[in-house]
C-alpha cells in the first residue's frame, strides 16, 4: 500500500484516535538521528526476504495454539511484541515489524541473527526509538505512517500487526497465513488502556480486511472469519 492511496485512511486514523501528525513526523526525525550508523537498506535489498507466501504473526494470546493448528510456511513476519514467543517455538525470524514496544531483547537478537527489521516511527513511541533504534545489528528499514522521505518509507498499516500484512503485500507475497491475530482479545500489556487497544485492533482488523482483494489471507480453521 503505497502513501497515496494509505494517506486518507491515516487521516481518519489521527482524527479518529486524536493523534497528532506533527508528533508522527517529529519520532521520524529522531528515528533518522539515531540510526546514522546503521545498516539501513533499499527496496530492492528488502524484496530478498520475501518470498510468496508468508506467515505473519501477531501477539494475541491464541498465538501458541494458532500455529500448532496451522504450521507456518514461507516467510517468517514477525510483530515486535511476539518476537520472543515466536522465537521460543523453535522458528526464526526473517523479518521483523515492530515500533520498539514489548521485550526488545529478542527483537535485537533476531536482528543480529540477520532478520530484517522494520522499525516504525510515531509520536509516542519516541523515547523508546532514542533508547533502542540504534543498537539493531541486522539489515534495517526505517517506517512512517505520515509522510515518506528519503529513507524513511510509509508502506501502510498502524499496529506492528497490520502493518506486517501491508509490508508482505508491498514485497509481492500473495499468500499470507495469519497467526496470532485476534481483534477482539489482545495480550494485556502493563500500562496500556485496553479500551484503547481494542480501538486500535478494530483499525487494524479494517485494514487488513481491506487487502483481502490482493492476497489470500487465511486464518487457522478453528478460528473464524477465513480469507481466502
């Protein structure tokens, strides 16, 4: 999802959530300042990653349960949050979404393991980018969800969650399993409003829903709705 067409769904995003762009674009310029010095790479490198199929995983608590009902296949795309339980089943990374939220200490090692990670800038998110951008070790491309600069890229998406399934798209993979994905039961998380996450998960439900058209998005069969 390119920003033309991702920039309007932004816009009632903000508005929706009462964010404020200019603190979007602020963490971008941190973002940038911070990760002078790392390996920051183009498209082309990130498409290497990418193959036609990929399994997306998400943090919901049913994550353990969705991939022993479904097995993962293809590329493996990670949301931040989940990285460590993922990594726990015994699977690797090959990319990385994430806005620096959850346990970083995983995220930094799929990175030095040679993941790719997409790190994301938002307006609350900026201590964190201060205190963690910098030290990912792996290929980087650095994220947006106001406007694209330079080397700075917006591909869509406003949860590590969506925004997977928009980067998979973006990189031509047609096929996604979704794992861990549950808008309606989020993984509690210490100082998050669970109101507010349930507002977040029902953009994010809308915005992967509206991709269904482009790829097969197919959910494990004890869980429902399937795309296909």
């Amino acid at each position: 999802m390119r920003f033309s067409e991702w920039e309007p769904v932004y816009l009632d995003i903000i508005a929706d959530m009462g964010y404020d762009r200019s603190d979007d674009e602020a963490c971008v310029r941190v973002l940038k300042a911070v990760t002078l010095n790392s390996d920051l790479v183009t498209e082309d490198d990130a498409a290497e990653f990418f193959g036609e199929t990929a399994t997306v995983f998400g943090n919901a608590p049913c994550l353990e349960s969705d991939v022993r009902s479904l097995p993962p296949e293809g590329t493996s795309i990670v949301s931040g949050s989940a990285v460590g339980r993922v990594m726990a089943m015994g699977i690797r990374p090959d990319v990385v979404v994430t806005d620096l939220d959850g346990d970083i200490g995983p995220q930094l090692e799929a990175s030095s393991g040679g993941a790719l990670t997409f790190i994301h800038a938002h307006g609350d998110n900026q201590d964190l980018v201060r205190t963690y951008a910098g030290l990912f070790r792996g290929p980087v491309i650095l994220t947006t969800q106001s406007t694209p600069e330079n080397t700075v890229f917006d591909f869509g998406g406003f949860t590590d969650g969506d925004r997977a399934v928009c980067i998979a798209q973006e990189f031509g993979v047609r096929r996604v399993l979704l794992e861990g994905f549950d808008y309606d039961d989020p993984m509690p998380k210490e100082g998050s409003d669970p109101a507010v996450k349930l507002r977040k998960l029902a953009w994010a439900k809308r915005i992967v829903e509206s991709l269904s058209d482009r790829m097969s998005l197919i959910l494990p069969t004890n869980r429902q709705p399937t795309f296909i």
